[in-house]
C-alpha cells in the first residue's frame, strides 16, 4: 500500500556526516511516502549510499535510511531514501 503526502509548511530536515566526519543537516520537502521509500525535495547534492536521519517538527522520523536515487531537478535534487 502506497501513502501519498502533501508538502507542508512545516520544516522537514535530514542529516547526515560527510565524507570528512563532519555533520551536515538542510531543509527538505517531502514529495512521497511509501512503505519501502521517501522523496524528498533538498536544495544541495547529497551522495548516493549516504545513511540520513529525517526529522520534522523536532521528532525523528523512522523509516528508510540510505541515499538510494538522486535526481537534478531545476535548482533543487530529488532524493529517494530506501
């Protein structure tokens, strides 16, 4: 079974560390929601393979992990978290 949401007002934020150790986090707006995936809607590349945790309202969101597409679109990347 398939869920759909709408993109919101609310922030929704990934994070993730980066190759260098560091912990990067941004924005993002979610597309998508699906038992086995999320899309989401972020402002900068982030690399393939890459575990990121996905917050909202300044509750961690389970679900998905990892980086498993990544899409150019305009301005903005489409992530799709499997």
């Amino acid at each position: 079974m398939t869920y759909s949401a709408r993109p919101s007002a609310e922030s929704v934020r990934i994070a993730w560390v980066d190759e260098s150790g560091q912990v990067r986090c941004m924005p993002g707006r979610c597309i998508d929601v699906s038992a086995r995936r999320i899309h989401l809607e972020v402002p900068q590349r982030v690399p393939l393979k890459t575990h990121v945790m996905l917050s909202a309202n300044g509750k961690s969101i389970p679900g998905p992990s990892a980086v498993k597409y990544l899409t150019k679109c305009d301005t903005k990347f489409i992530l799709v978290l499997e």
